[in-house]
C-alpha cells in the first residue's frame, strides 16, 4: 500500500528539493510569461494534481497549451490545444541543461516563450541557462513531496470550502516553493515593507494589499530544518503570537512571524486531517478575532448538497 503521510526528512533531499525549485520556477514562469495579470499573483502559481503538478491552461494566441510535471511516471509533459505535444523524463541533469530541453521540446511545438532567466525569492539566484549547480532528481522523494502536497490539498480545500469571503485557491507558489490557500478580511493592509529577495517590492505589495490570514505547506529550510505546516496574518494584529491555538505541537516562530505546525506531528498523528483543519482553524481564529474580522459574514457552516437537491 501507499503511504498517504510519508517521511519525509529535509536533510535527505535538500539538493533534489534545491533543483525542484528551479525547474518549477522555470514552468512557473512560462504561465507568468504568458498570462494576464492578476491580483495577487493568481496567475502565476501551479495546481497539485493525481499526478504531480500543472500550469493549467496557459494562453498562446489563438491556442492553449499545459505543462505538467508527472510525478508517478517522472515525466514533463506538454500538452497543446492543437493536439500536438511533448516531454521529456524527469531525472539527474543540471537546472541549465533542463531549462535548454524545456525550451527547445516548446519551440518544436510553434510555442515561443521567453522568460526572465533569473530566479525569485532566493538569497543567491544563478540564472536559469547557467546552472550546473543543481543537478539532484531523487524520484522517491519528489514522489513522497508530491503525496503529501496531494494530502495537504485535500484537506486545504475542505478548510477553504469554510470561507464565502475573498479567498485565494488552493496554489503551489513556486516562488516560496510551498502550498497556500489565503483568506481576506476585505479590509486594506499597511503598506508592505517588502524586502523578499530577488522579488520587486510592488509584486509582494500588490499581493499584500489587504489584510489575510493565510496557511499552508512547505518542505523547510533556515530556522525550520524539516517540513511543516503554517499560518500567519498580515499584518499580524497585537498578541496574534502569543494566541492560544491547537494542537499542541502548534508554535509560534518568532524568526518567521508564523505559527508552526511540524508535518511529523500531522503524519503520526491518529487523524492527521482533523489535526491539520484544528490548527487552520484556531490559528484562522487568532487571527480573524484579534484583529475583528467580520466572521459572520465572511464563513459559513452549511452545504447546500445535503438537501439532495444539486
């Protein structure tokens, strides 16, 4: 059987999640390139699927056409609204050497696509056709990230289904490398310092604009040296860090501003979805009640399929 919760240790993978990265933010990229803006960066993340990761559609004149990372089978596909496609296997090769397949495997295809070649949200970015640093492709650990962004998901969905206020979709920004689902209170925020590396300060501005209480996942780094769940608010209203929120493996992190839920205690625990929807939940409520968020009319608590009806 599969395990739905895998292990997954930051230490046994980081130089595969490193080159991960940079090939997501290459595809990532290509619908940036290629898509009209929209707020908050909308248009730029990528969608968690049975199979790994997709762009979706991406518009190309009077054409579509998808790029989705096959995480079962290990494979790039590229799929267009014509009929043709393309593809190449995911293994070990250089950040350069896949942005050179992606790039020509797209131009055989009559779909010219220029992107800006120098990563985001990095301390120390090598652009995209010059990186022969990272090179790693394990396939049991990219399979075991993918799971868990397919369990996480899953359950992100169920919490946002909660919400009838502005709310984001559930997206794999790959600028952070993590999955996200964003609530809006509907009021304007103060204006974002910035400060993101390697980000303009207007995008992180622009996608900060009004006020959010926001979770997520993501494999780790830095302070956090192993994969985690998140929640935080901005602007994080007065005792948001010392709120009491479950369960208690739950911490606030003063070096991310966040409240941190350790993926290891989602995975053992003996229901890790009612666990990870309680700590989206209470950290949500940290958030919503400090800062006095219009709850009753921003959730909701009924389906409307129960009456049978739809």
């Amino acid at each position: 059987m599969i395990e739905n919760w895998p292990e997954l240790p930051l230490e046994a993978w980081s130089e595969t999640l490193a080159t991960l990265h940079m090939w997501t933010q290459i595809v990532g990229k290509i619908r940036l390139a290629q898509s009209p803006w929209v707020n908050h960066s909308w248009h730029v993340p990528l969608y968690v699927t049975s199979k790994g990761l997709t762009t979706s559609a991406i518009p190309y004149g009077q054409r579509t056409f998808q790029l989705d990372f096959d995480f079962i089978r290990h494979e790039l596909v590229i799929q267009a609204s014509d009929g043709r496609s393309a593809g190449f296997a995911l293994e070990p090769q250089s950040v350069a050497a896949f942005y050179r397949r992606l790039m020509g495997e797209l131009a055989a295809l009559d779909l010219a696509v220029r992107i800006y070649k120098k990563p985001n949200e990095v301390a120390e970015p090598v652009r995209f056709d010059v990186d022969e640093i990272h090179c790693a492709y394990d396939r049991e650990y990219v399979n075991r990230f993918w799971r868990i962004l397919v369990q996480a998901d899953r359950v992100m969905k169920e919490f946002r289904a909660r919400f009838i206020g502005k709310c984001s979709p559930v997206h794999f920004f790959w600028g952070s490398m993590d999955l996200a689902v964003t609530r809006f209170s509907g009021r304007e925020a103060p204006r974002h310092p910035g400060g993101v590396p390697n980000l303009p300060d207007a995008v992180t501005r622009e996608a900060y604009s009004h006020e959010v209480s926001s979770c997520g996942f993501w494999a780790g780094g830095g302070a956090v040296g192993y994969p985690a769940f998140y929640s935080y608010a901005y602007p994080a209203p007065a005792g948001f860090g010392d709120a009491p929120v479950k369960p208690a493996a739950a911490f606030f992190s003063k070096d991310f501003g966040e409240f941190i839920l350790p993926y290891d205690a989602v995975r053992q625990a003996e229901s890790p979805d009612e666990m990870l929807l309680e700590f989206f939940q209470t950290t949500y409520e940290a958030a919503a009640d400090l800062a006095k968020w219009d709850r009753l009319g921003l959730e909701r608590d009924c389906d409307p399929r129960r009456n049978g009806q739809i």
